[in-house]
C-alpha cells in the first residue's frame, strides 16, 4: 500500500509527464479500437452519407472528450477563467497558453482516428459514393439516373448482387479510396510541416513570456492540488473537533443525571478530552493532543463556509510580503493561532 501510495503521489507531482502517457494510452487504444471495428456500411442513398461521416468524427468527438475530461487542467483553466477578479488578477495569456497545452495533448487521439479513417478509405466510400459525378465514368452511359443512384449506393457492398463483379463498381471504389487516402497524406503532411515549423521557429520569439506562462500555469495546477489536500486536513481535523465536543457534551450530560457510573460501580466514562474554554488557558486542543492552530479561529459550520467563499471570489494575491489575510488564514494548518483572550464558542454547528 506504501509503494502504491508513493507511486501515486509522483503521478500527482509529475502531471505533465502523466498527460503525456494517457495521450499516448489513447492513441494505442484508438488503433486497437479502430483494427478491431467491424465496418458495415448500410448501402442506401439516404444513409450511406449520413453512416460514414458518423464513424469519420463521432469517435473523435469521444476520443476529444475524453481527452479533455483526463487531463486536470483542463478544469482548472475553466476555473481560472470564470473566476472573479478579488485580489488576484488574471492572466490572458496563462489562460491561452493551458488551453493550447490541453487541446494539444486532447487532440492526439481524434487526429490519430480521422487519419486512420481517411487512409483506409472505407468510411469516406461509404460517405460520398452517392455524390460521385456519373460522367466520369463510361459504364453509366447505359443507365437511367434512378438506376445510376441505386448503383452508386451499392458500391461500398461489394458482396450485394448488383454491384457484385462489376468493373464501374472498382472503378468508382478505387476513385474514391484514392481520394481519401490522398485528403489523409496531405492533412498528415501539413501537421508535419506546421509542427516543425513551430519546433524551430519558437527560439525566434521571446523566451521569457513562454517561461512566465509555463510557470504560473504549473503553479495554479499545484495550488489546486495543495488546497484540495489542505481542505481534506481541515476537514477532518473540524470533523474530529466536532465528535470529541459531541461526546464532551454527553458527558456533562451524563454526569449531571447521574449515569457517569453503571451499577456494578465501573466506570462507563467517554473519551477524555480537553477543550479549553480560552485559547491562552493551555496550548492543547480539543483532542488533548497539540492543538489545532488553524481551528482556534474556527467554531462554526457559518466561518468554514465563509472562508471557503472568500477563497473562491478573492484568492490571496501573489505577494509573499503581502499580510496573511482571512482566505490564506483560515483553510491553512501553518497560519498563526488566534490571539490570548479568545473565546470560542462551546457549540458547534455541524
């Protein structure tokens, strides 16, 4: 469970280098899918069209989707995004610079689908044998125009009697399959091209403003991560508090009836706990343990949510100088305890 634990924690450290292989675990997944589909086109005029471009973009839709839904920055750009303003301003350009790394890494899989699909050529005979121009081709000179639509439609079956052994079936068959498979070199080529023009052309642009970009946009990725972790402590710890008050709570009960001891004379005392009423009278916490300093300023289910409010529409600023203020006070378990003197309220709302 350690090495587990150890082996997630530096997938969670190393998010890029995990994009990268999910990227890579869709693309493996997207020419097995892709080798393993049985293609069955349904050979009628009002159909085949509407059949093949659905394979060609459907599962890229998927696969993008998926995509996008894998890699974790793709929610927290939302959040930057829609966020408010508060004490934190927001950076176009950081915004722009994530969606680019998203769509890149989200694309992958869609691209590798469309480029299987248009080499192989079955989807896009399926999809346009219905248009193809009839006077290309010498073998419909003899055919009326419902007989030349109906063979056309029957060209992607070449099992079905019509069109079984028919040479203008090759023919238009091998038009429109080297037609696809000519749209899927030149859209390979061309990202070929376009992704080495931007490999070599990057040095040429300023360097600084790529590195600013790179950095603030890990750095919301890793605040995201450390607040989620730093909620999940909060949350305990004021879960712990309020168990140990509802059974410090009991016991006053208890005792004040008379039931702190059964018949037989043993002890049926709860919990121990020591929940000092002020702050300055011991430095333990309600678990008699250490203490809690980032709950000393926290008694009510009312204070918890207004802090988390004020992270969400304020953020502190990013200034190590600045003051701490109440979001970077509250839901962090290094901030300063509360002043000497400070009551904290005996019940809690949960």
């Amino acid at each position: 469970m350690d090495k587990f634990r150890m082996l997630f924690q530096h997938f969670q450290s190393s998010s890029e280098s995990v994009m990268n292989g999910v990227c890579l675990v869709l693309a493996v997944v997207t020419v097995k899918l892709y080798s393993s589909f049985d293609f069955n086109c349904p050979c009628l005029a009002r159909y085949n069209t509407l059949y093949g471009l659905g394979l060609l973009f459907t599962p890229p839709l998927v696969l993008f989707l998926c995509g996008l839904l894998a890699n974790r920055q793709s929610v927290v750009m939302v959040e930057e995004w829609r966020r408010p303003a508060g004490h934190r301003r927001k950076d176009p350009g950081i915004i722009r610079y994530m969606c680019s790394s998203v769509l890149q890494r989200a694309l992958a899989a869609p691209l590798l689908w469309i480029l299987l699909a248009l080499l192989d050529g079955k989807c896009f005979v399926c999809a346009f044998s219905s248009s193809v121009d009839p006077e290309k081709f010498l073998d419909f000179a003899n055919m009326t125009p419902s007989q030349v639509q109906l063979f056309l439609a029957k060209v992607p079956c070449k099992e079905d009697e019509l069109v079984r052994n028919s040479p203008a079936r090759k023919a238009v068959s091998r038009y429109l399959r080297c037609l696809s498979q000519a749209i899927g070199w030149s859209i390979t080529l061309l990202l070929i091209v376009v992704a080495f023009l931007a490999r070599c052309l990057r040095p040429c642009f300023d360097q600084t403003v790529f590195l600013q970009r790179r950095y603030w946009s890990n750095y919301m990725d890793l605040e995201q991560k450390l607040f989620d972790e730093t909620c999940c402590e909060h949350a305990r710890d004021f879960a712990h508090r309020c168990v140990l008050h509802f059974f410090a709570s009991m016991q006053s009960e208890m005792r004040a009836r008379g039931l702190g001891r059964d018949p037989a004379g043993r002890g049926a005392e709860p919990p121990e706990t020591s929940e000092p009423r002020e702050t300055s009278e011991a430095p333990e916490g309600m678990d008699g343990e250490s203490g809690k300093a980032h709950l000393r300023a926290v008694s009510s289910r009312e204070q918890v949510n207004h802090l988390l409010s004020t992270w969400y529409s304020r953020k502190p600023p990013l200034d190590l100088a600045a003051p701490p203020g109440l979001g970077g006070r509250g839901l962090s378990h290094r901030a300063p305890p509360a002043a000497p003197g400070t009551r904290l309220s005996q019940h809690t709302d949960v």
